[in-house]
C-alpha cells in the first residue's frame, strides 16, 4: 500500500482517497512506533476534517500508550510553540494551509519543535503507516483503557505486563493561546509601540481567534493600536476564498482596506498563518524579499541596543571588539543583494542556506542564528524554537514603524530601487535539467560568481552594470524557478530577465 499522502516536507492529500480517519489513526500509530514519545500535543486548524482527522490521530497515538495534548483550533506555530513551550517529544498540526477545499495534511515535528522531514523521520513513519494500513502490524496485546488498566502488582504474567506497557495514552485538552500571545509579544519591546491603524486579514482562517488574544494583551499593556479586521472569523467553508494572499487575486480586499481606512499597514496570511504578507500604507503588497531583509535589520538594531539574548552567543557588550557577539542572518539564495547589503550595514553577518525549512531550521540551529527568512513569506525565528511564524514579523514591523516613525512605504522604497528584482517567475518546462544547463552555457563564461547551493546562481559585473539570477528546479512540480536582481539598474534587470526567460522557453 502506497501512501501518496507523504511528501518530501509534510503530509498533504485529496480528502478521501489519499487522506481520510483511517490514515490518520495509522499516522497516529506509526508517529508513536517511530518517534517513541510519551507526550504529543496535537491542534488542527479551521477546515472542516481537521477536527476529526486529529482525533482520529489522536486515537492511534494513544493505542500505542501515548498521552495527547489537544490544544483546538491553532495555526501550526502554535503547534510549534505548544511542542517547545510544554516540553513534550513531539507535535503535529492537522492542516492543509493554503491547498484547495477538499485537502487536508500534517505538519510533524520532534521535541523542540525539530522538524520531522523526508530523511529525518516522515519516510520511516510513511513505511510503518503503509504496513499498519496493510494490516501488517496489528496491535500486540490486548489495548486495555487507562482506567482499567491492571495495576503492575508484580504477580502479573508475562502477557499480563504486556498489557500493562500498552496501557492506552490519556487525552486532555488544554488552550495556550493565552501563553502563546505572550511569547509573541516578547519578540518586541511593547513600550516602543506607537498608536497604529492595522488592517489584519486572517481569510477565515485560524489567525483571528490568535490575533485577538494578541490584541487583548497589547490593550492590557496601554498601547493604542486599532486593528480593521477583515474576514476575521475562521469558517472552513472559506467564503471569501481560500486564504492564499501570494495569489494576487487574493490581495484586493487587504489593499482596498488599507486605503479605506488610512491604515499604517496591512497584514494577511495564509490558512495557518505561518506566511504572513505585508502592505504598505498605500495597500501596496511588499514583496517577500524585502521583508527578509526589514525584519533582519529590525533584529540587529535589537541587538545592538540590547545586546545578544541567544543561548550560545557571547558578547562583550563592545562588538567592535567582539567578532563572537556579531549575529547572523540566514537567508535563501533566490534574491540576496538586499538582505545582505542590511545586514553588513547593521553590523551582522549574511550566511546563504539552501531554500526550504528543513535545510533553514538545520543552518539557523548550526550557526546559532537570532533570524532566517525566505523571499516566500517564511520567516524563523532563534528564540522561537527556530521555527516560522506568521505573527513575529508583523509585530517586528510595527515596532520599526513605531520606533523610526516613518512609513512603511518609504522604509521599502528605497531598498527596491537599491535592488530591483524581477520576483519569482516559473516556467512550465518539458525538460527543466536540459533548460537550466542551456541558460548556464550561455552565461557561465561572463560570471564572476557561480553557486551551486540550490540550483545555478551566477553574478556579474560587466559594463552594463552588476547583477545575478538564480535559476532552480521545483522539488514538488516540473517547473524551473528564476530570479533577477541588480543593482539600482531596473532596466538592467528586466532586459537580462528577458534574455533569460527567451532562452529557457525556446
Ligand atoms: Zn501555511
């Protein structure tokens, strides 16, 4: 039995056949038999199988005498926080994030909030919920409930013990959004906030219930932020859409919001809220490169005033003197000019990862990095267990606002002209290897710069002026990813983007 369900990072399926209770208790088992917890804190987010396709998961770790703690309805980074925050061996997120109605899937992870990807655990538990879909591997012993479960008294034979170690897991509920906002809000520095107008756009999502919570503190606190809610309530009938504000479709109801309402900015995100997307006080969309490259500069202005709050940092508290107390700043290699020009300036160090959480939590872990973030709305944070959040950036955000009192407009303006991009182009291709090798042939010769972290990055700096595209293979569909980027030439960077694109379609 083939599960199509397991993907290289996550699970994700069509609701029946390749995703239904009985899958997800075999899920629930194989997490159990592969991981070997004793905790586990499940949630699922708004859609209308999460609920049920948890507990039916919750229900296979418990045959194999796990205990769960159910926190609701969350979006995943609350599964993150919960799994950290509790001190429990492993969380999963039922959640289809931004995947059409009838989906659903799992977010896993270990203790820590360690992702549970392709070679670090998911392909094991895929094998063993195949063979305990195939009836492979029944329960062995008899499953006995926790409240008539014989006690050990020491008499009891073999079989007996047997039953006794498969004693079922127990089943609590427990909220921590309360806990959760508070950790949110220690990413900032509350006092520096300012009286803001936000729009905030959850699309029916799981954020609003999260966001409310937040809002309640900041008022408890004496700030003066006015949130305009925007399809606030989650319903998982989706009536505005699925919530996928990287669609531009998507966007229109947060941008006509924002100029309605004089807002400072506008905040959307996806189902589960672990990409958030922002708008700027004309409800223009911000690219996601340029967030990256923000929320880097609003940690090393942290810091500096602060000094570093990581675990294995040292700082003398005079950094001129102290090349240890020099944070780092993990960043994808789609489009880097920017963030690595902010960072260099903030007195921080760049360091490039290959795209993709697992590969980002895995370098942010190794170079004690305080942020890693990536143009596609994935941000991560060291002191949040190195995971993303949808909620951290929009606060860092606000208190840049706040503290430098200019516009959101004007703080990103200045970084695109700096760096024009090209944002990121697919092109279906029938063989994306042959294109890719087509394109570096013809420009490997002029390079002053070739990288092969993920995918070709080649550099110049010719007469025309200095530039570098990223060109990479999808690991999910067959299409090839290209991003341009120059400096402060716009013209440079849509001429080589065509040049490019030319050679790769024809
Ligand atoms: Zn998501």
């Amino acid at each position: 039995m083939n599960l199509t369900c397991f993907k290289a990072y996550d699970i994700r399926g069509q609701l029946g056949s390749e995703l239904n209770e009985d899958i997800a208790y075999a899920i629930g088992r194989a997490f159990a038999l592969e991981i070997q917890p004793k905790t586990v804190v499940v949630g699922g987010d708004i859609r209308l199988t999460s609920e049920q396709l948890k507990l039916a998961l919750a229900r296979g770790l418990q045959d194999e005498g796990v205990d769960v703690i159910d926190i609701g309805m969350t979006g995943t980074e609350e599964i993150y926080f919960a799994t950290k925050y509790l001190g429990v061996c492993g969380g999963v997120e039922v959640t289809a994030s931004h995947n059409p109605m009838d989906y659903n899937g799992m977010k896993l992870v270990r203790e820590d909030s360690k992702p549970i990807s392709g070679d670090t655990g998911l392909r094991a538990i895929q094998a063993l919920s195949e063979k305990i879909m195939a009836g492979k591997l029944p329960l062995d012993g008899e499953i006995v409930s926790a409240k008539s479960a014989p006690q050990n008294n020491g008499t009891a034979s073999q079989d007996n013990a047997r039953i006794n170690s498969r004693q079922r897991g127990k089943y609590i509920t427990k909220p921590l959004k309360t806990e959760y906002a508070k950790h949110m809000l220690e990413f900032i520095n509350v006092a520096n906030l300012k009286p803001l107008k936000l729009v905030v756009n959850s699309g029916n999502g799981a954020a609003g219930p999260a966001l409310d919570v937040i809002e309640q503190q900041l008022k408890d606190a004496g700030v003066d932020i006015e949130f305009i809610k925007v399809h606030h309530k989650p319903n998982g009938n989706f009536p505005n859409g699925i919530p996928n504000p990287l669609l531009p479709e998507c966007r229109a109801d947060t941008a006509n919001a924002v100029r309605e309402h004089n807002a400072d900015m506008g905040i959307a995100w996806d189902g589960d809220f672990d990409r958030c997307f922002l708008f700027d006080e004309h409800g223009e969309f911000i690219e996601g490169y340029y967030i990256v490259g923000l929320l880097a500069e609003a940690f090393l202005a942290q810091g500096n005033k602060e000094g570093s709050k990581g675990e294995g940092a040292s700082s003398s508290g005079h950094p001129e003197l102290d090349s240890g107390s020099k944070e780092k700043i993990i960043h994808d290699p789609r489009l880097s000019w920017n963030t690595i020009d902010l960072v260099e300036a903030a007195g921080g160090i760049a360091v490039m990862s290959k795209t993709g959480h697992a590969f980002i939590k895995e370098r942010m872990r190794k170079e004690n990095a305080i942020y890693g973030g990536e143009m596609s709305a994935h941000h991560y944070f060291r002191d949040f267990a190195y995971c993303d959040s949808g909620m951290i950036p929009w606060l860092l955000v606000a208190e840049l606002l706040s503290v430098k009192g200019t516009s959101l407009s004007s703080m990103v303006k200045e970084r695109i002209s700096a760096f024009p991009s090209s944002g990121e182009i697919n092109s279906k291709l029938a063989d994306p290897k042959a294109s890719i090798a087509k394109v570096l042939t013809a420009f490997k010769d002029d390079a002053i710069v070739f990288d092969q972290t993920d995918g070709i990055s080649l550099e110049f700096a010719g007469g025309d002026g200095e530039w570098r595209f990223n060109l990479r293979s999808s690991n999910t569909e067959p299409v090839v990813r290209l991003n341009v980027e120059s400096k402060g030439n716009i013209d440079l960077m849509n001429e080589k983007t065509k040049e490019i694109l030319a050679l790769l379609r024809n």
